[in-house]
C-alpha cells in the first residue's frame, strides 16, 4: 500500500511538472478554493509517506522548500506565490515551483 501511495505521490508530482512545460498559461485558483482539500497528491500525514515527504523537503533549499509548500500545501495560485516569493512574474514562480519539484521528486526516489 504505502509504495502505492508513493507512487501515486511522484507520479502527481511529475504530472504537474509536465503541466506546467506543456501549459504556458497560469490559471489561477477559485476564490473560494481556500486550502487545498481531499484532492491533494500529498499523502495523509499519519503515514510513513508523509515522513519520505517530509525529509525530501527538509532536503530542500529554504526558497524551493517555500515555493513547494504554498503550492500544494496551501495551494496558492503562481501569481501570488511570485508575490509571497518576491519574483518578478507568475511565469518565473511557475518555474521556481517547476523545478523545486523536480528536486523534491529526486529526493524522494
């Protein structure tokens, strides 16, 4: 079960790294959408993923660690993650977060 979960997670995290290369716009998220809720690739925090999470993000520099956290932590749209981070666009806070999953991925495996 839990390399279930594992999988599950890193592939989510791949999936959104695709994305974002494929996509070149940025949507924002809903008004109304407030923390990220069961939709969320993370996995449940009573579990041995939730430490395989944690230690990759310890691994992480502070600025990536950030970027990755009010992404899908707390689901916050790139242009208010290029706000919070003090980048020059959504574009470059897209990227930031892109290839601060990207490590994040590496750490996991």
């Amino acid at each position: 079960m839990l390399a279930y979960l594992r999988t599950t997670l890193l592939n989510a995290i791949r999936g959104e790294i695709r994305r974002v290369g494929r996509a070149g716009v940025v949507e924002s998220l809903p008004k109304d959408s407030g923390m990220v809720g069961a939709e969320t690739p993370l996995p449940r925090p009573d579990s041995d993923q939730w430490l395989d999470y944690e230690n990759a993000l310890a691994k992480l520099p502070e600025i990536k660690r950030e970027a990755v956290l009010l992404r899908l932590e707390f689901g916050m749209s790139y242009a208010e993650i290029a706000s919070a981070l003090d980048r020059p666009s959504e574009a470059a806070a897209s990227m930031m977060v892109s290839r601060a999953l990207v490590d994040l991925a590496r750490h996991l495996e």
